[in-house]
C-alpha cells in the first residue's frame, strides 16, 4: 500500500474523530471533550500536511537535484507546533474558562469509547506501515493517534467521575494538555535533528563498519558517516584497500554496497571512497607439520599455519605466530573452507610446497587479492629468507 494512501486514512479518521467528539461535546458541555475536539480538528489540517510532505518528498528538480526528502521532516516539525499552539488553547481554558457540569449519559460515553478504539486499532496499522517505510511522518501520525487513546480515557473517567459528583473535567483537560505538550516536544526534537544532519544511529554506523571490515580487500575503515532526509538515509564510508587494482577496487566497493543495502533499510545513497593502502609490511602465511616451522607438504590438510607480519624496509619479522588449522577434520571442500579461513586473517602472501594451480583455493586468493608463490624451503624461516633475500631472522617461526 503507498504512503500517500495511508496519508488519505489518516485525514479519513481525524475528520471522523474530530465529528464524533464535537457531537459528544455539544451533548455532554465537557471541557475535556472539547479539548479532544480541537485537538482532533488540528490533526485533520496536519494529516493534510504530511499528505502534502509525501506527495512532495520524492521529487526531483533542477535546484533540488538531491529530492526534497526533507519535506516529511518540516511537516513534522510544523505538525509539533500546531500541536503545542493547540494545547495552549486548551490549557488557558482549563485554567480559566468557566464550565458548568458536563453531561453524562450512555450515548456520551460510548461516542468516548468509540474515539479511543478507533485510533487505537488505526494506529497500529499505521505504525508498521511507517516503520516498515521508514517515513517520519507516518510514524508521527500513528503516535499521535495513540496519544488520543491515552487522553480519550482521561475523558472517560472525568465523565464517569461526573456521575459520582467529582469535579475531575478541569484536572483531566490539563492532563490532556500535558500529554499533548510533551508528544510534540519529543516530535520537534526529532525533527530538528535530520534538519540539522544529525548522525544515524550509532548502533548503525558499527553495523555498517563490520559489514566493510569482513570484506578481505579492505585494510583499514578510516570513517563512516551517515545521516537522514525524510524517510531515507544516506552513508558514506572511507577505506583503504589492500590493493591497487582498478577492477578489484570496483569489485570490492561493489559487494560492500550491496551488504550494506540489505543491511539497513531505505538507504538512497551509499558514497565508498577507496584508497590503495601503501604497504610497509607484509603479512605471510605457510602451512606447517609442526609448531617448529617446517613446512607441510600440503595445503588443506596441514595440521597448523604460521603467520607472520615482515617489515618490507629491512625484511624483518616484526609478529608472529602459529596456529591450528580448524578445518582439518572437513570431509569436503577442505582447501576451499582453508582458504577463506585465511583470506579472513587478511594475510598479503601464501608460500606453499605443492603446485595450486588449476585448484579452487587459488581463485579464492586471486579475488581476495593473495599472492601465491611456491618455495622449495623446508623451513618458514627459510621461506621467508629466500624470498627477500635477506638473512634468516633469528626469532623467525623454525
């Protein structure tokens, strides 16, 4: 169902609302259903506002090239205002207008009950359909149509307090007043907040860095940023990858936005700005036999791998360490599952005894962008030595 179809039922049950509670008002004379009242009437001119906000919301023009996703905000926060004008009305009446005795008989309270059971089963619809949305507008209506459930059985119990001789109209409308103030004041809050390019949530900015972090490629996440217009967001992230190839730059930010999106719901924009990471160290994994380093004549199936971290200025290990290989025990896909393993500790070079070529793990390692070189080195220490040409670093895994 469209928004704006929603935005047609909310004007339908305000116009209702506001009809059913100036006719329990006129029978009864209570102060605190003529404060429904106007409070009903108001919403009707507001509901045609967020009308207009999500007809207006999605266009696109030459001097708004970026929408007018705003619009549902400023209807918000012009439907605040006229909310808290409206309990400054009923609040000087509360105080200082005088009343005689309300009215109360069985068609008062039951046009009472129907005006609390109709916005109650309203606003739950419309509540889901804003959320499922994400349209502030929408969401604002539904509130405020619950608010009307809270206030319309303060109403009921001033009227059936009425039947009983106590004076509770007057205390009830200013409680109305109260609720009213304080529904708008938290409404003008949110919408000053996307107005002013207040940040997304901070609970979905670290969704959004762990969805770029689990990406292989990516190095480093220096920023991510995001905020809201309307209904919609808009997030911007700075990476570094751990490559310098075009096509795979593309790819990766590609695949990072496509997470994202199906992450966090209406996102209009996702802007990636990737860099190449310039490269000071190199991190080398090898399968080893033993937790002394001599290399495994096998990929997959080795029982541990070392990693280390060498410094590129002078070949240097700086970081070591050996660990166990969790997929030993798999039965199929072994390399692949060995692979993808590896590619998540974002190792730069595999050094390996057998020839890869033609097998799934290396496709695995070309996309991740993992170097792959095969060495005759008995030794990770040795391996590492030769590949450098540099001296065997004495506190080298062997």
């Amino acid at each position: 169902m469209s928004l704006e179809r929603w935005g047609w039922y909310s004007v339908a049950v305000n116009v209702l609302l506001a009809v059913l509670n100036l006719l329990v008002a006129v029978v009864s004379g209570s102060l605190a259903v003529a404060a429904e009242m106007v409070h009903n009437a108001v919403d009707v001119v507001s509901a045609l506002a967020v009308l207009g906000g999500l007809k207006l919301s999605t266009r696109k023009s030459r001097d708004f090239p970026y929408g007018l996703y705003k619009v549902e905000n400023v209807v918000a926060a012009a439907v605040a205002i006229l909310t808290m004008l409206t309990a400054y009305e009923i609040g000087k009446d509360a105080l200082f207008r005088s009343a005689a005795p309300a009215t109360v008989n069985v068609w008062v309270v039951g046009g009472v009950l129907l005006s609390a059971i109709l916005p109650l089963v309203y606003s739950h619809f419309e509540l889901r359909a804003g959320q499922e949305a994400n349209s502030p507008a929408l969401m604002a209506s539904a509130q405020d149509h619950r608010t009307h459930v809270f206030s319309s059985g303060l109403v009921l119990v001033a009227l059936l307090a009425q039947r009983i001789a106590l004076p509770l109209d007057r205390v009830v409308a200013f409680l109305v007043v109260i609720l009213i103030g304080r529904s708008a004041w938290e409404l003008l809050l949110d919408s000053v907040r996307v107005l002013l390019d207040a940040s997304l949530p901070t609970e979905t900015l670290r969704e959004v860095r762990a969805i770029i972090e689990e990406e292989p490629l990516v190095a480093t996440v220096k920023s991510v940023s995001g905020r809201s217009a309307g209904r919609y967001r808009f997030l911007e992230a700075e990476i570094v990858l751990r490559t310098r190839d075009l096509g795979k730059s593309q790819d990766v930010e590609t695949r990072v936005e496509e997470r994202i999106r199906q992450a966090v719901p209406n996102l209009e924009r996702v802007l990636i700005h990737a860099e190449a990471m310039a490269r000071t160290h190199l991190r080398y994994a090898v399968p080893v036999a033993d937790w002394n380093g001599q290399l495994s004549p096998h990929f997959g199936e080795a029982p541990y791998f070392a990693l280390a971290t060498v410094r590129l200025a002078d070949g240097q290990v700086v970081e070591q360490q050996v660990v166990v290989n969790p997929y030993t025990a798999v039965p199929k896909a072994k390399g692949i599952r060995v692979a993808e393993w590896l590619v998540e500790q974002k190792i730069d070079v595999l050094l390996v005894s057998e020839d890869m070529r033609g097998k799934g793990p290396l496709y695995v390692f070309g996309d991740a962008g993992v170097e792959v070189l095969q060495t005759s080195a008995r030794t990770v220490a040795e391996a590492i030595h030769r590949l450098s040409h540099l001296e065997p670093d004495a506190d080298a895994p062997g």
